[in-house]
C-alpha cells in the first residue's frame, strides 16, 4: 500500500507475473495473476507449459521452476506489487538462461 511492503494485506493482495520467451524474433508471453496464498491451479501450470515449455509449482508467495526448454524472463508486476531488490532481480525481471 502506497509503495510500501505490508504483511496485514499481503494475503489479499493479487499480482501479475509475465513469463515471455523470444524464439526466431518472435515473442511469445504468458501472464499469471496470483495471490500470496493459494496454489498456483493446474489449468493455468498446464497452459503455461503448453504455450511457453515453463514448467512449475507452487504458489503466489513461492513457486518453483521446475523444467524450461529455453530461455526466459519472469517479470512481476511492478505497479502494484513489492518484490525484492537482489543481485538477481531488477526492478521485478528475472532472467532465466538455459
């Protein structure tokens, strides 16, 4: 809320995470809306992999990677989500190299 981080409103508050690949020039993406705590559901894993080759699990607060068949981002949301400032991530991208 307002820029800040809050754990009161963490559990209803729903993001946008995009994964996007780029094979031949063309840009391929995929958006999830989740919440930090509910699963991730089978249909929307099932589609991601389908139309991406990104297989994972989990849910809104912590997913994991399970298989890629080729390089991508995963870029959160950065208007109305907090996420960490690490070596690994920059203003909500993470890149993901096979």
């Amino acid at each position: 809320m307002n820029g800040k981080a809050s754990s009161a409103l963490f559990d209803a508050e729903i993001y946008k995470v995009t994964f996007s690949t780029e094979r031949r020039r063309e840009i391929k993406s995929y958006a999830l809306f989740l919440s930090g705590n509910e699963l991730i559901c089978d249909q929307e894993i099932d589609a991601l992999k389908e139309c991406l080759g990104i297989a994972l699990t989990g849910d809104g607060s912590q997913f994991e990677i399970l298989d890629y068949q080729t390089d991508f981002t995963i870029q959160f949301d950065q208007e109305n989500s907090s996420f960490v400032e690490s070596d690994g991530v920059e203003k909500g991208l993470i890149i993901f190299k096979k």
